[in-house]
C-alpha cells in the first residue's frame, strides 16, 4: 500500500485572494480525510502566504489521519512544531519568492542546520522527513542527519519533455533502492498529477506519495456544476419568493 498525503495549501490559496474566511482548508482536510487521504500536509511559510498558525493550530485538533507540517528548517518553525506536534516534519529549502518549492535541501551544504533541526524535532516526538533531490549525494547526506525518511522530489520527472521522462524516473528509482539500503523510509512528491502519478506510484519500496496542486486544481473544476446549481437554486427560490 502507498500512503496518500493531501497537501491544502491550495485551498488556504483561494482564501487568501479575498482576504475572508472561505474557503476553509481545514472543510478541505475533513473532505479530503473523507476521501481516503491517508494524511493532510500544511506548508506554513515564512511569509504566511496561504497556511497561517491559526490553521495549523486548528489542523492539530482536527485531523486525526498523519498531520505532515512542511517548514523551512530555521528556528521559528521549529519552536511552533515542538507547540503544535504534528506527527511529522517535513523540511525544504525556502525562498520567499518561489512560487512553490523550488528544489530539494542541501543536505551537505546546510549539514549543520539541517541535523540540529533534526535532532530538536525528533527529540520533540516527532517524526522527520526530508525533501531531496533524487540524487545520490543527497541520499548519503541525508541519511547522516539522522532522519527517519526523505520525499524525493518528483518535479524533474514531472516536468520532464515525454523523451527525457524515463531518464528521470530511473533517478528516482535509483535513489529510492539507496534510500532504502540507508535505512531511511522513502516518500515522493511535487508536481504529480492524474496523467503522471502511475509511474511513480508503482516504484517498489515507495512509502507515501504528497500530492498538492493536481488534487485542489481538480476539486475546483468536479465541483463546479455542483456549486453552481445550488447557487441557481438559492437565486430561482428567492426570485419565485418575490412574484
Ligand atoms: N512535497 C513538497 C515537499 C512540497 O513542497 C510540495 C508543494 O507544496 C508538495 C509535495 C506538493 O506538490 P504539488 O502541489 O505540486 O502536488
């Protein structure tokens, strides 16, 4: 069995373009926990840009599948991880202009950062995970920090032109059977979509899978005609109302 971790920053996306209160990630996290996620992931970044605290404080208390908190690994986040318990860390590289996450740690250059974050997280109770490339180096380094298991970034795959796709996958492949052999766990995420998830889902070894944007982006369009119809109801009920 592969895990499914639903990642919600998207839904928080759509909330912070109005400002207001909807719609909610943590309605997004209880439907996609009905849908069968295995787990919710919630970035909180720096510049709050779409999960704030008050979500993840929230989050904490409502969801009871795997609560998996993405943050940069800087003290500020780790002191609201050690507060919040969730029952996983994430750790990424983050840049505050970056759309989304760019590229996986370096977990050489920053070696120090990255393990005493380790180190207080998983003394903490809580179970640590880190985002890297699929590439042997990163492996190695990541598996000296002292981590449980790693998420290998997917994007190249994804992003990958159809002759250029295999290459990547082999990457990924090949850093899985190391991770593994280094006693990590292995997980893969960013970028998988409905058309690209199967390639990736089937690698032997594979713990969990961290899907965001596809899943949200798909949300919003299969509940249009559902949304709009009950918007036609209200209107066609009041407008009859008034004859
Ligand atoms: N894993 C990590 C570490 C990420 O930073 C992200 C994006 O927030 C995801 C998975 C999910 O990526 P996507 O939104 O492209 O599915």
């Amino acid at each position: 069995m592969v895990l499914l971790g639903v990642n919600v920053d998207h839904v928080a996306t759509l909330r912070q373009a109005r400002g207001g209160r909807e719609p909610d990630p943590l309605m997004g996290a209880a439907l996609a926990v009905l849908g069968g996620a295995d787990g919710i992931t919630v970035h909180l970044r720096e510049d709050r840009r779409h999960i704030n605290d008050r979500d993840l404080r929230l989050m904490r208390q409502l969801v009871s599948v795997e609560l998996n908190l993405e943050m940069a690994p800087v003290k500020e986040m780790v002191k609201i991880a050690l507060e919040t318990k969730p029952d996983m860390a994430t750790l990424v590289p983050e840049k505050r202009r970056e759309l989304t996450t760019e590229g996986g740690l370096d977990a050489k250059g920053d070696f120090k950062k990255i393990s005493d974050a380790v180190r207080r997280l998983k003394d903490g109770g809580i179970q640590v995970s880190l985002f890297i490339d699929p590439v042997g180096v990163a492996v190695e380094w990541a598996a000296k920090t002292g981590a449980d298991m790693v998420e290998l970034h997917t994007g190249y795959y994804s992003n990958a032109r159809p002759s250029a796709r295999h290459k990547e996958l082999e990457k990924v492949k090949s850093s899985m059977a190391l991770a593994g052999s280094a006693g990590l766990m292995v997980n893969a995420g960013h970028g998988l979509d409905y058309a690209n998830v199967a390639g990736i889902a089937h690698l032997p070894g594979l713990r969990g899978l961290y899907i965001g944007h596809s899943i949200v982006g798909r949300a919003v369009l299969v509940g249009m005609k559902e949304a709009v119809a009950g918007m036609k109801a209200l209107i066609n009920l009041a407008a009859a109302d008034k004859k």
